[in-house]
C-alpha cells in the first residue's frame, strides 16, 4: 500500500510538495482551511473586474513549468516576458520606464539615471555572480542535515563571502557603487521581496534584483491565479486529493513521529506531513506538546501590507503593468514600519495592473487596479483609522503623479489590512514572508524544511527555508521532496 502525506495548506509551497511527493508515489491529501484553492494565489472578481488577491511578480517561470512536467497529463500554462520590468515615479517628478533584462536595465540606469556604465555593468554582473554562486547552496539546497555539506558548490560560494556584502547594508553596498539617490532607491525596493528593510538587510540581499534586473518580470497568460490553477490541474492528474474548507486543527504524533492529522473533529493517519501554513502558526496552534524552536520564532517579523483592490472606470495610460510610486523619505519609511510600526504619511506605493496585459480582467472601459503599500504587522493598531487615512494620502499622491484625481474613478473597492491578511491565510500577525532578513544571521534563524523534533515533519512555503516569493517556495518543496527520499530510504 502507498504511504500517506498529508498537505496543511494549498498555497504554491503546497501545491509543489503535493506534486512532488505524489510524483515520488505517495497517496497524497491537500487540507485547505479556505472554500478556495492556491493560498494567496487566488482571485477575486467584483463586478466587472478580476483581481489577483497576491502576488504579482513572477520571476522564474520555469520552475512552474518544471513542476508541470511532472504531471501525468499535458496542463497548459502560458506566460511572456514582460517588455518592461517596472515604471518608476520619484517624488520630484521623474519618471523611468525600467526595460526588461541587462541591456534595458543598463540603458535606464546611464541614460535616466546618469550613472557610470561600468559601474552599472559591474554590479549586474555582481549581482548576477552571486546569485549563480548561492543558489545551489543556499536556494536549492540548505546547510540543516550534515549530508548538504557535502556540496561541491559550497567550496566556491564561501570563498566569495568577501564579494556579498554581508557585512554592510543594502543600502550602503548600493551606495558604494552608484551616485543617484535615484539609482539607489530603486535597488533598495528588492529588500522588499522578502518583507525587509534595506537600510538593514545586508548587501548580500540585493541577489533578489538579479532576476528582474537581468532578466525581467513574466506575465501569465491569464493573470497570477493560472498559476495556481496549473499546479492543482498537475496535482490532481497525479491522483492529489483536494479537501476545501477543511482546517487541520492539529499534528498527532506518537513517540517522536508525526501519525496523522485531526480534521474536523476526525483523525487521518499519515505517514508524512508537509506544512505550508506559517511555521509560527503550526507551533502555536498545531503542535501542542511539542517545544516550539523559540529562538527561531522570536526573530523579527517580515513586514504586512496594505492592499486597494479598486476596479477603475477609466484608462491612464501613464502606467504600466507595474508601477511604483516612491516615497521621498525612502530609510523614514522603513524606520516607521519597522521601528515604530506605522505607515509613513508620503508611503511608496505600488500599482500592478493586470487587464493592461488580459484586458479581460477589466470593464471595456476601466482598469483593474491592486494598489499595495507596505505596512507594519499588526500590532493590535487601529486598522481602520489607518486604512481611511492611507486611501487619501495614497489618492493625494496619484494626483500629483498623474495629474487627476482618481477618487471619482473608483467603481469597485475591497481592501486587505494586515489584520485581514493574518485571517485569511493564519499567517503572524499579517506578515506576509515570516522571519524578516533584517540581519546578517536571518538565514540561519529561518525554519528549516523538516521539524527538529518530530520525524515525518516538514514544512515549505514562505515562512521557511528558503524564504519568500514564489520562486523560493517552489524551491522549498523540492528540498523536501529530496529530505522525504533520504528519511524513507527509498521505502515510499
Ligand atoms: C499582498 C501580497 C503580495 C505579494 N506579492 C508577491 C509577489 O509579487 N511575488 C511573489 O513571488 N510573492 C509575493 N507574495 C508572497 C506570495 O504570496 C507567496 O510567495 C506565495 O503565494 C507562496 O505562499 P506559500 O506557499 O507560503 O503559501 P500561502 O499562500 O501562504 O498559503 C498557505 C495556505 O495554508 C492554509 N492554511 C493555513 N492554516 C491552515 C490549516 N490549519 N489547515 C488547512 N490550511 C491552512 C492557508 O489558508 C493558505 O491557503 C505576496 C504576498 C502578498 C500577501
């Protein structure tokens, strides 16, 4: 008979761990707590506009397509390189369209930005290099079992250590190399990948700009929820059972290994359990008994957001399919989100506009906007207040940089606060990566993808190793996949 893995949660970490683990031949169960599949990859439609509820940059399609290819029959998945990466707008009134891959990113930063073409050459390749040194250790792979020591590209990634920036901040490694304020503001957003402070997180982090800078951002042909929708159609042909509205309310365990799941009041055995909910979540509200890995769930949280959803009756041609609008005190916003938990009143805002590229996700005549600020977690703040107050100083800056005011334009409205945000999903306190980066030693204080105490544990998704976005949570579940075969030795 074939082993039994359990799934809590059906966000990407999920979904790849299911395929994974059904695709290595176990008899694999999903519990979803929501009436929807996909995490936050998951849509919404109000009247006639379809909003992505999450993410919105993809980067790395091919690890989707890699997952797809483990199906057992054909699923279609679409997706193009976005001709521009992303449009900037800089509180004095400049405006940059960033192109897609090296060459468009180098001719915005000299010919925009004024800055030293060597230099801008310099530090894509650098960034370029580091990534293609860390990935194999500290993205595909990860330092927790003794056996990933024995990886030959270890060598080569600590003899570059120098060359991260890891002793230095984002910011300052960005400063070091560039002359605009301009320039370094831009790089400085990436930090914000990971829910970070780049006035904190090391230089080692601006790696996360290699794949937009030097390659560009995707679009999926049918917005961020194909994505999702993919991988489940991929599970299901693999024999995945699917369990909506189905909280896990607790991990059984017996003698020091997972024995099931308790859903509903009723126990299911399992062999194998994957968590992709928060690994905050799972210790405090899953594992009862079990000494929750304190010093790694003490770290400082990632940051929330604040999200729009607005369906708008009118084109603005002004912008892209990403969209930033920059705040002019770029380290006073950062300190008050993560020093004082609150949004700055001249906050960054970020718009992503599918129907730009699926006009179908908007009214013949509108645009679906998801206009997303960067918050503090929840800190039992007034929520409201704040969410009232934002919505005017985020309307007062898209009339200054537009030249209109888009109040009147608005003909849908949903909003999610990081209180909303800890609801829906059980992520802490609305944050939306788990432990923030916003220290040299973060990586090594992030959960790693198998439990310390309890054989037949293991967890992937965002709050885990290797961290956050959809790339890594991909990435997560091919390390369990590959701790799952060495645990079982080929017993599956
Ligand atoms: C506003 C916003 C913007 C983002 N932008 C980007 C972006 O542009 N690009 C990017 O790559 N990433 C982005 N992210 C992060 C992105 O959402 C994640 O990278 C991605 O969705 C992977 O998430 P995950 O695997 O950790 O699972 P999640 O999506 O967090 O899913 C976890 C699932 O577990 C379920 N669950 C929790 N508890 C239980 C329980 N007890 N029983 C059963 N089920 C349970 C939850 O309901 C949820 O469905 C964004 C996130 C947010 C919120």
């Amino acid at each position: 008979m074939k082993k039994h893995a359990v799934v809590i949660g059906s966000g990407i970490g999920g979904l790849a761990s299911a395929i994974r683990l059904a695709h290595a031949g176990f008899d694999v169960s999903v519990y979803e707590k929501n009436a929807v599949l996909g995490g936050k990859v998951h849509s919404k439609t109000l009247g006639a506009y379809r909003f992505d509820m999450g993410p919105s940059v993809f980067t790395e399609p091919h690890l989707v397509d890699e997952l797809l290819g483990l199906a057992s029959k054909p699923v279609s998945f679409s997706y193009s390189l976005l001709p521009e990466s992303c449009r900037y707008f800089f509180s004095d009134g400049q405006q940059i369209v960033l192109k897609s891959g090296t060459s468009g990113t180098k001719a915005s930063l000299t010919n925009d930005l004024n800055e030293d073409p060597i230099a801008v050459e310099s530090y894509l390749e650098r960034i370029s290099k580091n990534y293609r040194l860390l990935r194999p250790v500290f993205i595909e792979s990860s330092l927790h079992r003794w056996s990933d020591w024995f990886n030959r590209a270890l060598v080569p990634a600590i003899l570059n250590i120098p060359f991260y920036g890891l002793f230095q901040s984002m910011d300052r490694w960005a400063k070091k190399r560039f002359k605009n304020p301009k320039t370094v503001q831009m790089l400085n957003r990436f930090a914000t990948y990971n829910g970070s402070d780049p006035y904190q997180t090391p230089g080692l982090l601006s790696i996360i700009g290699h794949l937009e800078l030097n390659i560009g951002a995707f679009f999926p042909e049918g917005g961020m929820v194909s994505i999702s929708q993919s991988l489940i159609e991929a599970a299901k042909s693999l024999g995945v059972s699917f369990y909506e509205e189905s909280p896990v309310s607790e991990i059984k365990h017996e003698r020091g290994r997972v024995s099931g799941v308790c859903v509903k009041g009723k126990a299911i055995p399992a062999d194998v359990v994957v968590c992709n909910a928060d690994v905050h979540y799972v210790y405090e509200t899953l594992l009862p008994g079990i000494k929750p890995p304190s010093r790694i769930l003490q770290q400082e949280m990632s940051s929330s957001a604040i999200v729009f959803y607005w369906g708008i009756k009118k084109k603005f041609d002004a912008l892209g399919v990403h969209n930033i609008l920059f705040a002019e005190d770029y380290e006073a916003e950062f300190n008050a989100i993560f020093k004082e938990d609150r949004i700055l009143s001249d906050p960054t805002v970020y718009i992503h506009i599918s129907s730009k590229m699926e006009p179908t996700d908007a009214a013949s005549y509108g645009e679906n906007w998801f206009v997303m600020v960067n918050a503090p977690i929840d800190r039992g703040q007034d929520w409201p207040s704040i969410v009232t107050e934002l919505r005017q100083q985020v309307l007062i800056k898209l009339q200054k940089q537009l030249g209109e005011d888009v109040a009147p334009w608005i003909e849908e409205e949903f909003v999610n606060d990081p209180t909303t945000l800890a609801a829906q999903y059980n992520g802490k306190a609305g944050s939306i990566y788990g432990n923030s980066s916003n220290s040299k030693m973060a990586a090594f204080y992030r959960h790693p993808n198998a439990a310390f105490r309890l054989k037949g544990l293991y967890f992937s998704g965002v709050t885990v190793h290797p961290g956050g976005g959809i790339p890594l949570a991909i990435q997560g579940a091919k390390i369990v996949e590959r701790m799952v075969h060495a645990d079982f030795k080929g017993a599956i």
